[in-house]
C-alpha cells in the first residue's frame, strides 16, 4: 500500500543512505498527480492547469504553490504530466 492507494507496479529502491526512492510509471504519476490535485483543491489536473494559466488561482495559497511545483507548470515549458 502506498497512502490510500495500490500502486502494483513501482518500484522501490534505496539510496546509499537509506533514503527510499519510488520510481513510478507513467500512468501511476499521472494518477498521482490527479488523486493529489483533488485532495488538495477539488480539481482534476486539467482543471486546475486551465484555472492557473486563467490566473484565477492565487499564488500565496500554499496548496496551489505545492501544486505549482509537484506539476512543475511554468519550468521551462515542461509538464510533468499531460
């Protein structure tokens, strides 16, 4: 079990300190990401994408900054999922 959810798929290691590191696929970061996203605010990813680029969303909201940097939205045009 991780938190609520299975993930059957990833993959668990372990750097030279100790300090776990999960490597998810694709399709279980995506879901990660959506299950994170409404916990946090209520919305999907792509809700919460379309209402930030909107600027509808306000910056000094903690949840919506952690949210920023888990999607990495505005990092050099990189997305960390679609």
């Amino acid at each position: 079990m991780w938190g609520r959810y299975h993930v059957a798929t990833m993959i668990v290691t372990e750097t030279a300190a100790g300090t776990p590191v999960i490597d998810l696929t694709p399709e279980e970061y995506a879901a990660h990401l959506e299950r994170e996203t409404q916990a946090a605010i209520g919305m999907s990813v792509a809700e919460f994408r379309r209402a930030y680029a909107a600027g509808e969303l306000e910056d000094g909201d903690v949840a919506v900054d952690q949210l920023v940097g888990l999607l990495r939205i505005g990092q050099n045009g990189h997305n960390a999922a679609a």
